[in-house]
C-alpha cells in the first residue's frame, strides 16, 4: 500500500495566506451515486444544480466513505481518523448517545479554527453530545441504534449546557439536531442550548420527546437558511476571515419529508422529490456566493455519507428506470460499493479545471490531510493518522494519492481496497441486502470475496478461489494497518479498543454489541 511523502509537496503547491480559500461541505444524509444525474445518465432524477457543481469543478468516481452508514462515515469525514479505532465497532449512534469524538481529538474544524478561520455546522450532528440529567451525570443510550426514547428523554435537564459536540470539537457556531431526523430528541440545537424544551412527544418513525414547535418538514429549509444567514452576516473583520462551513443536511434520510414546492416534482416517489428539493437548495447555496462574490475562492465539496436507503423505496424506483446506487451493487449499510462509493465533487474556480472527472481513489477521510496542504501547514502529529491529500488531483497532478482504503458495513465487516482490486472478509452483504448476514442466502458461499472492480464494477464474479495468494496478501496489509493504529507514515499509534478482523454471525463481541 502506498502513500505519497506529503511534507516534500507543502512548498510547491501551498498556497499564500491572501489565497486561503473559503471551504463548504455539503453532506447528503443517504443520497446515492445514482441519484446525481452528472453520475447516472440514465438517471431518472434531474440534478441540474449538483451537475452544474461538477461542470464547473472536478467529479471523482472513485470516492467512499469509511462505512455503508452515517455516524460512522461522520467520524472519518471530521477527524482523518478510520471510526473503526473507536469504541464503534458496528452500527450508528442515538440522539442521546455519549460522544464519539474523543475531546483531545483534532477535528478538521478544529484544524481550521487553529489557522484563523470562522466555522459553522448546520445540521445533522450524530456523533453523541453530552446532555445533562436532572438527578446528575449525562445521557447515555451506549450507542445502540434504537435509543432508548422517552424514558431517556423525560429525565434530560434541557435547561443546562450540551457539552462535548460540535462547538467543543472546532466549530464557532452550531444550529442543528443531535442525530438523524427520525431519532429523538426532535428539536433544534443552537450552540449549546435546545432552542425550546421538549415538552411533546411526536413521532417520526421513533417516538420521543420533541419540540412543540419542531416540525421534520421545516429542517431541511432551516439547515439552508441557517447557512446562508451565516454568509449574509456582517463580517467581523477587515479583510475578513475565511470561512468553513460543515453543511452535514438530514435530506434525503427518513423521515422524507419535502416541502410542498417539491411534492410530486420528480414524478418518480417522494424520495426523488426529496432529492430533487436537495439539489435546489445546493443551488440556493451556490447563487449566494456568486451574489456576494465568493465564487472563485470558495472550495464547496458535495458529497453523501453512505448510499441510498431501501427506504428510498429502491424497487419503486427502479421499476420506473431509476438507479440509485448506478451500476454498482447494494445500498446504504452494505460492503458492496453501493453502501460507500458516493457522490464527490469538489467545485474550486480559482484552482480546479472545471469539467474534470478524476478516477483516483480518494476518500472523505481525506479532508484533514488534503486542507492542510492547502494552507501549507502540516497535520500535527497523532491527528489525521489515516488521512492522504487528494490536493495534487485537484491541481491536475498525476500519480496515485492513494493504493488502498478501508469500509465498513454496518455489522462491522471490513473490505479493504489495493488499487482496482477489492477484498471484502465477509461472505455476503454486511449488511441490508441480499445475501444478508447469517441468512439462508449467505450460507454455503465463500468466505471472503474478491473483486476486480475495473472489469466487474457490478461485484458479481468473486474471484478469491482464483487468487488465493491475493486475498491472503490483502488481508494481511490490512491487519498491518489496523495493528500499526494508522495507515500514513509515522510513529505507530493505538487504537481505543481491539479490533477484531472477521466478523463470525452471532458473536456479540465481534461485531461491537
């Protein structure tokens, strides 16, 4: 597996203080690869405002998150950090959850922060924060995906500070919600405080304590305009800062909730509604910066954190001609491509080639690594320990930036990438799709899968039997780089917990339960 030297790359391609750029991360909340039409031209969901982002910028085909769900891909995204290090070994956080971030933590927020930026999250948070309790010590649902709902919700002090979320880990300002948009609480978070206290019980798939003000239709319009708020607002210096926005929206998770300007626009489900009201809103977000001159040094990413959801009614819409994972197999939750390959389009006028579509293999665990480059100021040691710059394909540079990344499902099964070659240690899905795990599907096939991803993008013909010495080679460099504690150069660091490689069907202790 091989990593490029980034200190010797900082003096020829950094830029100059006046020259930092402005940074936006959009993150869709299960939006598939197919469901931006510049992806999937067969596509049945016009995309036009995400397929202006990629004619004006730079599209990778070949960009994952570390996991087939969210909290997870979250992790990773922020920290530089593979979230399988942590105490996650499988599954997603809860509203309540206890934090996943570790407070030493460097986050890219944090990063930026350091280096004279402001920066703001709107949106969906879901890596744990710590709400108070009333008869002391904090809420704790220990990370199962189910929270524990109205019992741990009536005895929250709403009236106390949240600690230990995004405005302890790097960002200024936060506006948002805990968790995903169908996990209690149900209410907006500002900064520290709840903006009303959760005197109703309402339900979006869960039940549990919410806001009476707070409506699931009006998140998605609320996260937008908290952003835009925060560009309009009077600037507080002179030149100003740069800013980082982290923009993590819960659309088009469930609950699908579109507005009534959307309903029925796609023609298709009220998931295609969903996304298209998504795509509206990233073109909202564009139109501002070109109104207040931001255009050319704003570096805005578009990205999802794992494939789309069945509950996207994945049947309906392919019986209507529409692909949501394109040509890749599974979805959200799965090892297959479909669960972590993603949408991932960086637009950059004053540096990235508009039009460009990129085939290297880069991850959203790369932005630490690839920022820091940008400013020409080193990753300080023991942050970022799995994050590789994907800085020189944005600049047009040739070469590999990276042989290798890992995924996960969520059950925890691991698959490790080494160039067009896949190796997934499990024997089905991981996940959501069929051959699901333990099922009748699953049993009787082999152990592990391989792929060659440049002739069968689709994953149908496993190829271990065939390449033995392959699939023990690729097994092996992954247990080096979980055992080393990081897959960049350095000092060998620890992991929080062990990590054990193979999940078994029903061992509790393998798959983090």
């Amino acid at each position: 597996m091989r990593f490029p030297t980034l200190i010797a790359l900082f003096a020829a391609l950094a830029l100059t203080a006046a020259d930092r750029p402005n940074i936006i991360v959009i993150l869709a909340d299960d939006q598939g690869l197919g469901d931006v039409s510049a992806y999937n031209p067969k596509g049945k969901i016009p995309t036009p405002h995400l397929d202006r982002l990629a004619a004006e910028g730079m599209r990778f085909t070949d960009g994952h998150t570390t996991s087939g769900v969210c909290t997870p891909s979250r992790y990773s995204l922020l920290t530089g950090r593979y979230h399988w290090r942590t105490r996650l070994q499988s599954g997603v956080l809860g509203g309540y959850s206890a934090p996943l971030i570790a407070k030493d933590r460097l986050t890219v927020a944090g990063f930026l922060q350091q280096q004279g930026y402001r920066t703001a999250c709107f949106g969906k948070w879901h890596l744990g924060m710590s709400f108070a309790l009333k008869a002391g010590g904090v809420a704790d649902d220990k990370g199962v995906f189910d929270g524990p709902g109205a019992k741990v919700g009536q005895e929250v002090d709403y009236t106390a500070d949240i600690k230990d979320g995004p405005l302890d880990h790097g960002f200024d300002h936060f506006y948002g919600i805990s968790a995903s948009l169908d996990m209690p609480p149900f209410v907006w978070i500002k900064d520290r405080r709840t903006t009303e206290i959760p005197t109703a019980i309402k339900t979006w798939l869960r039940s549990g304590h919410a806001g009476p003000k707070f409506e699931a239709v009006d998140v998605q319009p609320g996260v937008i305009a908290q952003a835009i708020a925060f560009l309009d607002a009077p600037k507080p210096a002179t030149p100003p800062k740069p800013f980082f926005i982290y923009l993590p929206l819960a659309a088009p998770h469930t609950p699908i909730v579109p507005t009534n300007e959307f309903k029925g626009s796609s023609g298709l489900n009220p998931y295609a509604d969903f996304v298209r009201q998504v795509d509206a809103d990233v073109g909202r977000l564009v139109a501002k910066l070109e109104q207040l001159g931001l255009r050319e040094n704003t570096l805005i990413v578009f990205t999802a954190d794992n494939g789309c959801s069945p509950a996207a009614k994945i049947d309906e819409l392919q019986a209507k001609g529409h692909e949501p994972s394109h040509i890749h197999r599974g979805h959200k939750a799965d090892i297959f491509e479909g669960g972590h390959r993603v949408p991932f389009i960086v637009r950059w006028p004053a540096r990235v080639k508009a039009g460009s579509v990129n085939p290297q293999l880069i991850g959203q665990i790369d932005f630490l690594a690839t920022f820091a480059e940008t400013l020409g100021v080193p990753v300080p040691a023991g942050a970022g320990e799995d994050s590789v710059s994907f800085l020189p394909a944005l600049l047009g540079r040739e070469g590999p930036l990276r042989q290798s990344i890992v995924s996960q499902s969520i059950n925890g099964s691991f698959a490790i990438r080494d160039g067009q070659w896949k190796l997934a240690l499990c024997a089905g899905s991981g996940g959501w799709s069929v051959p699901k795990p333990g099922s009748k599907e699953e049993k009787g096939l082999p152990e592990f899968q391989l792929y060659d991803l440049a002739t069968d993008p689709g994953e149908q013909t496993n190829l271990a039997a065939r390449h033995p010495e392959r699939v023990v080679a690729m097994k092996a460099a992954l247990q080096a780089l979980v055992d080393r504690g990081r897959s960049t150069p350095g000092p060998d660091l620890a992991n929080d917990v062990p990590v054990v490689l193979v999940k078994k069907p029903g061992n509790k202790k393998a798959q983090g339960k």
